[in-house]
C-alpha cells in the first residue's frame, strides 16, 4: 500500500511538473516579446482598424503579455501579405496576418500570384461575418440591382483579388451587367473621393461594416443608395435589399455564387499565421483570440467604433470552413476564375 501511495505521489508530481513546466514554456515565449500583425489593407481602412483594434485587447489573453504592433502590407486584395506570411515570416507565433477576405479562395480563384497553400496556413480565427454591399452615388442612372442588365453604370474597384474587382467581374459574367469596371484604385476610400468627384457611379462589392464606419453620413445623409448585397442570406440591417443571388436563375448560377462568397461572408475579417508554428503556440493564439472575442473591454470599444462583432469564428472552424470550401467542384472554381479572369 505504501509503495502504491508513493507512486500515486510521484505521478501527481510529474504531471504538476508537467503543466507548470508547459505554462512557464508559454510565459517565457511571448514574455518581453512583440508579436507583429500584418494588416493587408492601408491605414484606417477596415481591415486596418479591425487589426489595431485586436491589437489593444489580444496581448491580456495570450500568457507573457506580449506587445503587438501592426504593420501595412497592400496589395492583390491581400495576397501579397499572406505570402509574405506564409514563405518569409518566422514561424514561431510571433508574425500573424489579417488578410482580405478574399484569401481563403485565392489560391482557386487567382493561382497565378498566390505562394501559398491555404489548408497549410495556421488559422486564428474571425472576428465577424458580414455582407459586400452594391452601392451608387446618390446622382446615379441606376436604383436597383435590377437596372443593372439594362442601365450603363461605371464602378470603381482597386486590384485583383479584391471583392470590388473579383464579384464584379463575376456578376458581370454571369449576369450580363451593363457594367464598366474601373480598376487601379488604391483602397476604398479612393474609391469614394472618386464618386464625390463623378469620376465613378459607385463601387459593386464593398464591405457594408466599411460603408458604415467611414461614411456614416453619407447613409444618413441619403448621399449614397445601396442596391444590392453579396451574401447567402440578407442582413438584418438590409431586409429589403436583394441579392445578387436573386438574380441567379439556374442552379449552375447559383452554384458559382455561393462559391464565390461563403468564406468571404462567413470570415469576413480573418486572421493566419505562418504554416507549421509550434502546435502549442497556434493552440496558445487561438484560444487567446476566443478570449478575446468575448472579452468586455474589447466588444466595448468594438461597439463605439462601429466595428460590429458578429458571429466570430474559431480557429477550428476557419480551419473547416476553408478545407470544405476547398473541396468545391473544380468544373464550379475552373467556371468562377475564368469569370473573374476576363
């Protein structure tokens, strides 16, 4: 009984061992460092707040409270950034990325620029869902998505990748929209000097969250009109705006466009890191992110920041959902990229 009790008394030791041992791993990792966040969009630009906003509350969560600093990578709606992350970052947890929405897919929809493979990346998690808006300035020819098949409109867009050019050239496509794309604009905001300036009717695929927290104004104001969402249901915010979907009337159609928008709706503001971290830091990162996702301090100034925290995802989930969306059938990505292609 004794020699029984002495190795019970062992056991318990070595497995306290263990787990202050493994803690004191994770505190002296991340303690004194700086984690680094890669936002792929430009200062004060949606994305870019959604990253400095995590930044503030992420270190509370994450053992050693790290310092996070972020810094701006631009270009091919997030591509660039990724495969920065994914081939020239160190992979030890301490360089993330907030990329466009749009990554999950890249890899189908624009194989010639994309360095990664997106079931190898180490996914954090989302922070929100939410739909790409269609909207026009308020001088516009157009006020429905209807009058698009019918009424010439010109619409801004910056680069390849990005959902502004991606989902116009598909609805284009598909739909026969009397669509002219203007592409080449630095970021969004561009896009809205233009449509002060006439230069653009208005731009086909933005993010609504972004609409609201630049251009508030504009929406109260009546300054821009938006006759159109992207998403695979209608938000609750825009019950009596169609879908692009609605104007689907195959299944075929259909098929293309929930491909091309259920990541981009589901993990609307995703975050990575390099492939293969250390399975104990991709955990530490990940459970840290859920923390923070429900963190009072955090959702507060999310609130009065406009930046609406809706349905975030795991990275377990974020994981799932691009491993599935990465099983679609080829003949349904090889009809998207020619598509978006054009």
């Amino acid at each position: 009984m004794a020699g029984l009790f002495a190795a019970v008394i062992i056991s318990l030791t070595a497995i306290i061992f263990c787990v202050t041992t493994t803690g004191a791993r994770a505190d002296d990792f991340y303690k004194n460092k700086q984690i680094r966040i890669i936002s792929s969009s430009g200062p004060g630009v949606l994305y870019d707040l959604y990253s400095r906003l995590l930044a503030r509350h992420l270190p509370r969560h994450i053992p050693g409270a790290p310092s996070i600093v972020v810094t701006n990578m631009v270009g091919a709606g997030g591509v660039v950034a990724t495969n920065y992350v994914a081939n020239v970052a160190p992979r030890d947890g301490t360089v993330l990325a907030g990329p466009h929405s749009n990554v999950p897919t890249a890899p189908l929809t624009t194989p010639d620029v994309v360095k990664f493979d997106a079931n190898q990346l180490s996914w954090i998690g989302s922070i929100t869902k939410e739909p790409l808006v269609a909207y026009v300035w308020h001088a516009a020819p157009v006020h429905s998505l209807a009058e698009l098949r019918t009424r010439d409109v010109t619409m801004g867009g910056t680069s390849a990748g990005a959902a502004g050019v991606d989902i116009t050239r598909l609805a284009v496509g598909l739909f026969d929209l009397k669509i002219k794309l203007v592409a080449g604009y630095k970021a969004s905001s561009d896009i809205r000097l233009a449509m002060e300036r006439g230069e653009v009717h208005g731009t086909f695929a933005n993010s609504w969250g972004d609409l609201q927290t630049t251009s508030q104004d504009w929406i109260k104001e009546g300054k821009v009109r938006v006759i159109g969402q992207h998403s695979l249901q209608r938000h609750h915010e825009l019950k009596n705006v169609p879908l692009l979907i609605d104007l689907a009337t195959n299944d075929n159609d259909r098929q293309a466009v929930r491909f091309a928008l259920a990541v981009r709706q589901e993990a609307s503001k995703p975050y990575l890191a390099p492939p293969g971290i250390p399975k104990e830091r991709l955990e530490t990162l990940r459970r840290a992110f859920d923390a923070t996702m429900k963190d009072p301090q955090f959702l507060a100034e999310a609130k009065a920041s406009r930046l609406p925290v809706d349905g975030p995802l795991t990275g377990e989930e974020l994981a799932l959902l691009v491993t599935q969306v990465h099983q679609t059938p080829r003949a349904v990505a090889d009809r998207v990229l020619k598509l978006i292609a054009k």
